[in-house]
C-alpha cells in the first residue's frame, strides 16, 4: 500500500477505539516507521548471516512500474537447525547483462553491510533461472562469480526446470496445446473487454452464482 493510505487507516482504528494519539498521523511517519522497521530487520539477518558458516544465493529479475528493471535477491541458510529463506534485497540493474546483475548482487550485500570478502568467502550455492545471462557458461553470471568463488555450486531452478518441461509437453500435445490456446483466449477477452467483464459479473448476479475473473500464469481473482 501506497504510505498516503496510512492516515486513513489511522483513523480507522481510532473508529475501534485504539488509542494512537494525533502525532504521527502522516505519511512522513509511515515513512520513518517502514526505514526503522527495515532497518531493524536487517541487523537481524546480517546477525544470523555471521553466525553460520555458508549460505547459497538465489536472485531473480522484474520490472517495476516504472518499467526499471529491478534485482531480487534472497538468501538461504541453516538458521537453528532449520532451512531459512530470507528476503535481503532488491537493487535496481545499470545493465541486463551479467557484469550489471553482478554489480547488483554486490549491491544487495552492500546494503546489509555484509562485506565482499566476508560473503565470497561463506557463499557455497547460487540458484537461478536458466537463461544465458544467469548460468551461462562463457560470461554468465555463475561463471563470473566462480571466477572469485572456485567452490561455488550453480543451480538452475528446479521451478523453472519443471515449467520448461510443461511447456514442451504442451508442445507435442495437440490437445494440450489447444487447451492453452482457449484459455490464453479467455483471459485475453475478459482482461481487455471492460463490457465483457461487465456482462460477466451481470450473469454471475443473475445466476447468484460467483466467478472467478480469468488472469494470467494460473492466478485467479473474483470479480
């Protein structure tokens, strides 16, 4: 949520009695809440980070609504016995190919305070897609990482493994594919009819029935 929502939900625990006092009812607080909290979260991963002995890397790309592209970073340790997946970081990319992802990843561990040669040196793993630019073997990100880390161990995502295999599964099925091809075709008519999707939802009242709008990759919302 956008921090200038912040007063009106102030004001809606005040509606149930919560006593929040007048202080602290503006954005700029919110902003100051989120660094603080952000902050403290972070000495807190750099604590456990510094305790074990190795942890793995995973990152991946996206673009934010600004169309930059944007690095996200995460991190992967033993934590009290059990496996933890953590959020460290995500840092904007000067450049899509891999010098620039590198200098993000590097970023990322500047932000905690994690120096280079302290997570060079406890890094064993690095998991990421399978395109060239990550697992490349001549200038891909693993190959320049393992050029400072000799031990370092790449992993193409299972996930994603698992997704490309579908995909030329759905390739060689003609019936699969033409499964793929009719719901791509419903999700394309309702995202980019607003009057489809207005008859939609008056069929659905009329029926009092509730449907779910179709979107992209599987994800399901009502409507």
């Amino acid at each position: 949520l956008p921090f200038a929502k912040f007063p009106k939900l102030c004001m809606l625990h005040v509606k149930n009695s919560v006593e929040l006092g007048h202080t602290y009812f503006n954005d700029h607080a919110c902003r100051n809440f989120v660094d603080v909290i952000a902050d403290v979260m972070k000495d807190g991963l750099l604590s456990e980070l510094q305790a074990g002995r190795f942890f793995s890397l995973m990152c991946d790309g996206s673009t934010d609504s600004a169309t930059i592209e944007q690095e996200l970073v995460y991190v992967r340790y033993l934590g009290n016995g059990a496996v933890r997946n953590k959020f460290l970081s995500i840092q904007s990319v000067t450049s899509s190919n891999a010098l620039g992802i590198c200098s993000s990843l590097h970023a990322a561990f500047e932000h905690v305070n994690l120096s280079a040669s302290e997570w060079k040196r406890r890094v064993v793993g690095f998991g990421a897609d399978g395109a060239s630019v990550m697992l490349g073997r001549s200038g891909g990100v693993a190959a320049l990482l393992k050029e400072q880390i000799l031990h370092l161990v790449e992993i193409h995502c299972v996930a994603h493994r698992l997704e490309l295999g579908i995909l030329d599964a759905i390739k060689q099925e003609k019936m699969l594919s033409d499964l793929k091809e009719t719901l791509q075709s419903i999700y394309k008519h309702y995202y980019y009819s607003p009057k489809a999707l207005r008859e939609l939802r008056e069929v659905a009242q009329a029926l009092e029935q509730k449907v779910l709008k179709p979107g992209n990759k599987m994800d399901l919302s009502p409507v």
